[in-house]
C-alpha cells in the first residue's frame, strides 16, 4: 500500500480475533489482515485499485 502512495501504520496484536469482532467482520470474510480506511474494515490481501 505505501507504494501505491497510501501512509500505513502497522499494529501487531495477539487478539486479533476479538479486533475482527468489534469490527463486526463475520467469520467467512476474515483473513490474515485487517485495514481500516476512513471508516471501512478491508479484510485479507486486497489490491490498491479496489481500495481506491
């Protein structure tokens, strides 16, 4: 994301799964990484263009 020109911060965390609940990501749509962009959860390895 950085090389698409997007500033990112990184925060490691072993409860995980309890951030993807409060964010109300249901069980089949969680992936290995979380985002938050203006409001919005982006679940897995989603491409610049779609966040865009």
């Amino acid at each position: 994301m950085e090389k698409n020109g997007y500033k990112i911060s990184s925060h490691a965390s072993e409860d995980f799964i309890k951030i993807k609940e409060k964010l109300n990501i249901k069980d089949e749509y969680q992936s290995c990484h979380t985002g938050l962009i203006d409001g919005y959860a982006i679940e897995g390895h989603v491409p610049s263009s779609a966040v865009d």
